[in-house]
DNA sequence: GCTATAAATGAAAGCGCTTACATCATAGGC
DNA sequence: GCCTATGATGTAAGCGCTTTCATTTATAGC
C-alpha cells in the first residue's frame, strides 16, 4: 500500500500538504489539492489508519461492549450503532462481556489501549465503582439500560420499572387478580427494576403479593420454560403470567402449550422487550416495547456530539417503555 | 496511560527489554523480569496496542464483514467468531455491508487499513473478480459461504445445493406432487444453489417443474407473507411449500393462518437455516440445518492455522446441511 | 515598486512501540 | 587467568502519519 510519502512524492508537495487535503483542517490551494488529489488515485493510496491514530491521539473508531452478540436484543442495537457512525466515517470495535465482570473490564481496557476515541457499554456485571473510577480517567463513555446516580451523565436507560408496572397493570385492567411472576436474574439491575414495577402494580390494586408464585428464571427460553413448569406444580391458581423478557415468555408459551393450557383463555401471557420475533409465537405475544434501536441511535448522537462537537441538540436520557397488545392476553 | 518509556525507567532497564518481556519473543533474565512486571503492575501500564499495530505491522485484529449485525444468523456467526478469536487473545473489528457492492468494498478497505491481520467475509454483492484482486494483494481472508473456483482454498461454504435437495426430497418423500417454492433473490449465491437443489429433487421424481409455483422473495419475513399470498392468489393448487429460508418461512405461515390453512394438513411449510427461533413459529418448523457456528469456528480457525501459525490440522471447507423434522410437514 | 500582512507550504519533531544490530556480561575451556 | 562462545541487554532507526513552527509566496495598500 502506497504511503503518504509517495503521494507527496508524485504530487511535488510535502507530506503535510499531503495530510491537509486529507484531513481538510487546513486550506489548500485549488491547483496542488487536484495535484494531490490525482497522485492519491493513481496509487490507489488510502492513509492508513493505524498511523494516524497513533500520531494524532484519534482513532475515529468507537468501541461498544455488549454481553452477547448474537440474540436479536443486541443485534438491533449494534446494527443501528454501527449505521450511525459509519454514515460519518466512524467505525465500531466490539467486545462481548458476557455478563461477566471480568470479561467485561477485559473488554473495556481492551478498547481503551485500542485508542478508542469513546465507549458504549452494555455491562452488567462491573460494578458502580468501576463505572465511576472509568469517568474519572476522562474516557468518554456512555452506559446504556443502567443508571449509576453519580455519573447519571453518562446513562440512557428505559424506565424499566414503568415498563413493569405497565405489563401487570394491563393484566390487572383484563380482570386478572392471580398473576404469576417470571423474572430475570435479580442481581440485574434490569430484571430487579422490572419486578419492582411488578409489585408496585399489584399495590396500587391492592393486591398482596403472592411469593409462590415468583420465580428467578435466567432471561433465557429455557428459564421461561422451567419457571411455568415450577409455577404450575406447585398446583397453585393463576390466571395470567408476567415474564420479564420475551424469550422467557417464549419458552412459557411452548410450556403451556405442552400442558395444555389455552392462550389467553386459561392464561394470559406478556413478555417484555418486543424482540423482533416475539410475533412469531403462538399466539402472538403481548409485550412492552423496549425501543433498542431508538436507544442505540441516542447512544450515537451523545458520542456524536460530546466527543465529535456534532451539532446534535435533543439528547435524551430516558425513555418510556411502551404496552404492545397481540394476541397472547 | 503510562507509556513503555516509563516503565522502563521505573525498572532501571532499556525499553526494549521491556518490550521483550511484553512479546516474551526473546529469553530475558527471571530477576529483571521480575523487576519490569512489577513496574509494569505499579504503573498500571497497558501496552497501546495502535502504536504495536503501527511497529509491528501486526495487529491482532481480525476483520469481519457481514451483510447485517441483527438477525439471528449473523448474531449467532459473529457470536462464535469473536468467541474463538478473544480465547487467543486476538480481536474482531466488525462491519456491515449491507449486501450493497460499495459498502463491502469501503468495510474491506476499512478493515484493510485498520491493519487487520486477516479478514472473514460475509459478501455477497461484490463480484468474484475483486475478490480475486484481493486475494492477489496477499492480505489473507476467508469467504464464508460462497464459493469462487479460482480462490477456493479461501472458501468455505455449505452445500446449499444439497440442502435445497433435502427440503424438498422431505416433502416429496411425504408424498406431496405440487410443490410451491418461494425462493430469496437468485442474484445471491446461496439463493440460487438452493433453488437448484430444489429442482433435481423434482426431476429426480419424474416432475416437471410448474413456474407458476415459483416466488422470487428478498429473504425477509414480509417476503414470505407476500409470496405465499402471491400463491395462493394463483389459484393454483399446492400441499406443500419450500422456503428457502426461515423467515420468509415464518411469513409464509402467517400468511397461512390467515388464510385458514391448517399447517400442516393442507399446507405443509419447510424453511431454511434452522435459526434459533425456528421453532418459536405454530406449529414448529421443519427445516434444513445450516451449521452457522460450526462455520463460524472453522473460519475463525483457518485464520489461527494460516495467520498465526497455530498447530490445527483439520480444516473442513465444506459443510454438509441436514434436515430437522418438526411439526409444519 | 516597495513594504506590511495574510495565506499556503515545507521542515522536522514526535506519537509509543518493535526490532535489527551493537555491546556487554557471564561462563566454560584451556 | 585469558580467550572465546553464548546469552542478556542497550542503542537507535524506523512504522506512517499529524502538527507546530518557520519559511515562502501571494495580496493589498500606499
């Protein structure tokens, strides 16, 4: 690959005329930027990157840790990630974390020695006082679906106790009053915030929480499965059952199939996310909308704007989760 | 961040001795080792990997370019990918194509200028000439699931042929005579492979292909809701139907349900690529397996074997699809 | 036509590291 | 104890670019 030593070269310029047309940080005379211009495409020359980073301390690259990259979850929210900044000449690094604390910081001081110019983090398992020490470094980074009040700056998150309350509130609005609970891995802050959302429902009808009928699933199909299972041969009552996220109410659905039990008619189901294949199921599944790709764009647009200078002017930190009805309830 | 020259100081030693015991490429003594790791930890130094990259002219980076990140088949190809690479320590830097001839180009020559060691390429718009020039310009790269005689040591592909002939041969076997088949775009490689496997089965039981039992979809669920209304529109009769991938399949048996159609009793519906959803759908899915993260491993592989030298011997290039019965034939 | 000023360009240092090559220390053979 | 072979360490030259500062060239004012 031809260097900007050679194009200097063909173009009878120095290197650091070079680098202005390049970089355009600097008027360059109509006549020597054509020069430039046509030495660069006859060597087909492409400035590499790694260089440039290096001598001018920006990489225009961003790094993005999530647990998983498979899963419709984060594939939407990486794919509306990467859309940004690639329509502005940036470009994306991606770590899995697993939901693993190690492998998280693992991924996270990966990216910084990657000389990433900024971070979007997905991270469950680290916790605040990482978060914290991380702002401090100056690394800019915004943490996405997870608020720690002390760097509340640097978070987008769902309300996801509204989200909760929404999806029992509708049960309860359907004439439901035994309503089980599926929730996700309560050291989440998503799945605790959730089913808080949950009981604050309940209350405000009134209603006692029933502990027999909770379960802590794994956020997975399987969970969804095994928890319907447990909550059925405990041979209590209920009419209608919460999961905390759509691929557990997946496996809830093909469970009561399995037991015979009638969607809705002997029970209604909601799921939580709106997963792009959470009308797939049969029947088709009620949820809350969990808008990723909204909040993937708005991960962007803070990145765009307070590392970049973009004049970007609506940042919002908070969304509202919103009540899709299908056929499942 | 402290910088090489700093911990060499702090350890009483030259910088390439520091760097020594960084690479571990050359023998250095225990005890000044010793001393260099531990001026290393009490500085909290991290090698900048941009000004290795730049040095070294090596990276420990691995391009991909997929056409999509969402979706469950790339999630789950990415997923496996960056998997196998970060146990080695090595690192994936990701992008889309979007199935658009440019955008594969500019994520290649991205990725090339990113001084990535090597590339694993999802492509299906640029043609085999580049593909040809690339692998001329030395740099190394795997072509998944597509296949190019002249560079065919970089390919590794599934028999989508036989896995049209599979599908189809299912149905057949079944005793089904009036096939439908609603194909993904035939300008795509595997789209076309897999329309042909479709036609030997049927001339290998005596029948005459009918076109009017011929879609051309785009791969999407919405493709297949189309196609099938498109179909049945036709007033033609039919039992059976091959998607030829499990979304439009997914969209078929919406499209089914609304029209009545028992599935699999006057309908019988196979897809493609036993995504992890596949049997989310009513009733489940017969489908043809497509080994996405065994494929995923293999080419993560042959970037170890080729580029790094490391000891693995048995490189598969061609993977055998297999049928999965379930519940829609 | 000459100077004062602004605009365009060039020279060169340096980003943090790797890596030939040169140098130094140590140990073994006599 | 001296010489050589060998292993450990240091020196310094880049990798391809950006960026400061100095220099040159063009523009304008008189």
């Amino acid at each position: 690959m031809a260097t900007i030593y050679e194009v200097s070269e063909r173009a009878g310029v120095s290197l650091a005329t070079v680098s202005r047309v390049i970089n355009k940080t600097v008027p360059v005379r109509e006549s020597t930027r054509i020069k430039v211009e046509a030495a660069m495409r006859e060597l087909g020359y492409r400035p590499n990157s790694v260089a440039q980073s290096l001598a001018s301390n920006r990489s225009n690259s961003i790094g993005i840790v999530v647990s998983e990259l498979g899963g419709p979850f984060y594939g939407e929210l990486l794919s509306r990630i990467e859309n940004e900044f690639r329509a502005v000449g940036k470009h994306v690094i991606i770590a899995a974390g697993h939901s693993n604390a190690e492998l998280e910081r693992d991924s996270i001081e990966f990216l910084q020695s990657r000389n990433c110019d900024a971070l979007i983090l997905h991270v469950e398992s680290v916790d605040d006082k990482y978060l914290e020490d991380l702002a401090a470094t100056g690394l800019p980074f915004v943490l996405i679906n997870r608020m720690v009040p002390s760097i509340a700056e640097h978070c987008i998150t769902l309300d996801n106790e509204q989200g909760g309350f929404l999806a029992t509130e509708h049960l309860l609005q359907l004439g439901h009053r035994d309503i089980a609970y599926i929730s996700g891995p309560l050291w989440k802050h998503d799945a605790e915030e959730r089913y808080t959302g949950h009981q604050s429902a309940l209350a405000s009808y009134g209603i006692e929480e029933d502990k027999t009928l909770f379960y802590e699933g794994d956020f997975q199909e399987t969970g969804g499965e095994q928890g319907l299972a447990h909550l059925l041969a405990q041979g209590k009552k209920f009419t209608a059952l919460v999961c905390a996220n759509d691929e557990m109410a997946a496996g809830a659905i093909t469970a009561a199939h399995e037991a015979d039990l009638a969607i809705p008619e002997q029970l209604a189901v909601i799921g939580f996310d709106n997963i792009n294949f959470s009308h797939y199921t049969y029947p088709k599944l009620t949820t809350i909308d969990y808008p990723v790709a909204e909040i993937g764009e708005m991960a962007a647009r803070w990145v765009l704007k307070r590392v970049y200078q973009r004049p970007i002017d609506d940042l919002e930190v908070l969304f509202a989760p919103q009540l899709i009805v299908r056929d499942s309830t």
